[in-house]
C-alpha cells in the first residue's frame, strides 16, 4: 500500500508541472488510454462520516493490481461531449470488514463526459469532466448492471500525448448482485479509481504540408510551416493570402518598396526617388506642394499656379508680375504696379522746395534747416508713390569745370541718400551732376551765381 500512495503521489507532482494544453475536440476527436484502475471498498460495511473520510484519504482498502488494468477509447462528439468505452481488470482482496481469499473483478462501461471548460472557460492546464456511464461488473463470477457517475480530468504534456485521472461510484442500480462469501455484498456500492496515459489522434493535415487542419490557416493548400501552413510564393515572408503582391518579393505589404517611401512601387510614379504618399511617392524638394517631376523649378519654392516657379518681378518694382498691370514700367503696389502721374501742383511744389535746399561753399554738405525742406519732399513723393525723379546737381562756373562737375555729381547724391533713408525706393531716384554746364543765371554776378548752384527735381515723365 505504501508503493501505491508513492505512485500516486509522483503522478499528482508530475501533473501539476505538465504544459498546457487545449481539451479533446473536434480537431483532435480520438484518444486511447491505458493504466491502472483501483477498486476502493472503503465505504462498505462503514456507517460512520469521519471514519469513511479517514478510511478514504488513508487508501486502506484499496485494491490493485501490479500491471496495466485499465483500457478506454473515447471519441469526442459535439458541443463539450465524449463518449468514452472503458474495460478494467483487477483483484479483490481486501475489505473494510477484513482479509478475503482473492477475488477476480472485471468491468465494462460506456460513458458520455462533459467538459466543464464549456462552463467555466479554458483552465490551462486543468482539463476537468463529468460523466455518466451505464455498464457491468463481475466479481468473482456474479453479474452486476451499474450505473457510474464519475468526476475526472485530463492534464496534457504536448498535443498528442496526457494523464488522465478519474473517479467512478458503481452502484448497482440495474440489475443483480456479487458478493465475497455468503454475507458480504459489495455489488451495492463501491469507488473505481484510475490513472491513465493517454494518447490523442485523429487530427488531419488535408493539405499534407505538416501542419495539422486544426493549427493550419490555410488547411487546403500546401504552406510553411512557420506561416501556419500557409503559402508564401514569393518567399518574402509574407503568407500569399495577406500578400498585396503574392507573386512579388517585397517588405511592405508583401509589395516591393525600392525607395523605402512607404509607397509601393506599383502606386510610387518615382519607385527610386523617396517621397510622400500624398505626392504619389515622389520628392518635394523645395515644398511647395509641387513634386519634384511636375515642377519647372524643383529647387525654388513658387506657388503651383506658376508650375512651382516664383513669379518674376520683370520691371523690378516690386510687385510680381502675376499682380503687376504694368509690367514693365514701374509702379508702387498701390497702384498695381503701374506708375503714378504726378500732377502739375505737386509739381511746382516740387520745384519750390528744391530751389531752398542749399549747400555749405565747396561742399556737398546741408547748410542748416535744409533737412526740414527734405522731409516735405519725402513726403510729397510718398504720396505720389511710383513717381521716378532725377535729381539734378547743378554749380556756378567757380573754379575748374571738372572740379565743379564733381561737387555738383556729390550733392546730387547727398539729396538721393538722405531721400533713400527716409523710405523712398532707390529705383525711383537717379543721381546727376551737370556742373556748370547748365546755368539759369549769369556767372558774372554774385546774385546769377547763387542760382546756379541749385538742385532741380524733375519727375520722369512715362509714356
């Protein structure tokens, strides 16, 4: 008896370490086992709880044999169901009540299981069962009709191969009796117990490429098996039914990718050139929202409407010409880049102002309170904006003519500079000296040669 609690034993430890697996069903729908099966009469002849639950734990009126007694095939049916046949041999010897000379015992059953995953989900690797079973006993010659209901369950090692464990209590509710001597009948009642390997087959492999149907995603055609028997025609790892390109060798999506865009060579208009998507895979260079292969000017950003060119600005005044209704004239953008008229008041105000802008003797300096008249003329050509001007140097015949010519070039630039840094366009101002080339008055007075040395504002009239 001690043998048998440390066999029992080292089958719970061994269970409890095994791997999980899934219960019998559909896809694996057989299984035969073989072990051992005990007959525990531990119940019989014993009226008292206690004594039948100590009697129980301690396995003292277990029966066994010291071979394989115990042989079943279960086949699974539908919705958690099994029918199971089970046959078992074994020897009765000892009962609550005593030793008894050896007494042959042979049982037949078929039964209908139920797995209780159905009920509370998968357990890992707890695969436990209820059943039902109808079927006969002999012992020692007499015939007992018995009906077992029984608790048992199955613990698997890999997908092919388990333990089961199972609990029967035979009683003979159908028909006759057995006894061991002429006054002890144990027909009425007992346990069966039984420990058994199991070995589960059936399962298909339809198409034959070594994964089985119940494991295959694609059970009808021949695949690899680290595709889950799928097929992967063009070897990319990607299995053909999740392939966009199945017969092309390819990263994204089983489609090849040249540029690594994210754009798959079939949809990408520069399969070698990466770009984005929403540019059909093609670069933008400058982004300007214009792909490089459409763009006239792939490396300078420009509006679309020009082809991905900035608009020109051909007269140089700084309105494009896209926006400029004179194109080649100058003109300020309030005027739409046409230039503006200047009208005969501005004019003679122009002029007025010009002739009281004077200059220390010999130089191209401001003599005081010039810079006040200066500020008016800024802002008469601001509001005249576009209008162009030459400003003219003009000098009395005091000293050489080519000294002259010089002083006069330099104070024409001194009224363009300070114009320039008080906001108006250099384009619209032009510089230049006439000397003493172009005399208002005589030289030969002193009155004549103050005249001369003057300033002239002349608007450049347009056509």
């Amino acid at each position: 008896m001690n043998r048998l609690k440390l066999t029992l034993s080292l089958i719970g430890v061994f269970t409890l370490t095994s791997l999980s697996m899934k219960a019998q069903d559909e896809k694996n729908p057989w299984a035969i086992g073989v072990g051992v099966n005990f007959v525990d009469l531990t119940s019989y002849g014993i009226s008292n709880l206690g004594n039948q639950i100590g009697d129980y734990v301690g396995l003292k009126d277990v029966n066994a044999l010291p071979v394989l007694s115990r042989l079943y095939v279960a086949k699974y049916l539908d919705n958690g169901f099994t029918a199971d046949f089970t046959g078992a041999i074994n020897s009765i010897d000892e009962i609550p009540s005593g030793e008894v000379s050896e007494k042959s015992y042979y049982s037949l059953d078929l039964g209908l299981r139920y797995d209780l995953n159905k009920l509370f989900g998968e357990t890992g690797w707890f695969d436990p069962y209820a059943k039902f079973a109808v079927g006969t006993f002999w012992v020692d010659g007499d015939l007992a009709g018995a009906v077992s209901p029984s608790f048992g369950f199955n613990t698997w090692f890999n997908d092919s191969v388990g333990l089961n464990f199972e609990t029967s209590y035979k009683t003979n509710a159908l028909f006759g009796d057995s006894n061991l001597g002429n006054t002890i009948y144990i027909a009425d009642y007992h346990f069966q117990h039984s420990v058994s390997l199991v070995l589960r087959f059936g399962a298909k492999d339809s198409d034959g490429d070594g994964v089985l149907d119940k494991d295959d995603l694609c059970p009808q055609i021949a695949g690899k098996q680290e595709l889950f028997g799928c097929p992967d025609t063009d070897g990319d790892g990607v299995a053909d039914k999740d392939d966009a390109c199945p017969d092309l060798a390819g990263s994204l999506n089983g489609c090849p990718d040249s540029d690594d865009d994210g754009v798959i060579d079939s949809e990408d208009k520069c399969p070698n050139l990466a770009g984005d998507a929403k540019d059909g895979g093609c670069p933008d260079s400058d982004k300007d929202g214009l792909s490089d292969n459409k763009d006239k000017c792939p490396n300078t950003f420009g509006p679309i409407k020009n082809n991905g060119c900035p608009w020109p600005d051909t007269d140089g005044d700084g309105v494009t010409d896209n926006l400029d209704n004179c194109i080649n004239e100058k003109g300020p953008k309030t005027n739409n880049g046409c230039p503006v008229q200047l009208t005969e008041e501005a004019k003679k105000t122009l002029g007025t102002y010009a002739k009281t802008i004077q200059f220390n003797s010999g130089k191209a300096e401001f003599k005081p309170g010039v810079t006040e008249t200066l500020d008016i003329i800024v802002g008469i050509m601001k509001e005249f904006d576009g209008v162009r001007f030459d400003i003219e140097g003009h000098s009395d015949s005091s000293g050489d003519d080519a000294s002259n010519l010089k002083l006069s070039q330099e104070r024409a630039q001194a009224v363009v500079d300070y114009l320039t840094s008080h906001g108006i366009d250099n384009w619209r101002l032009h510089a230049v000296g006439y000397g003493e080339t172009k005399p208002i008055a005589s030289n030969k007075t002193a009155t004549g040669r103050a005249l001369n040395r003057r300033v002239v504002l002349k608007a450049i009239e347009t056509e």
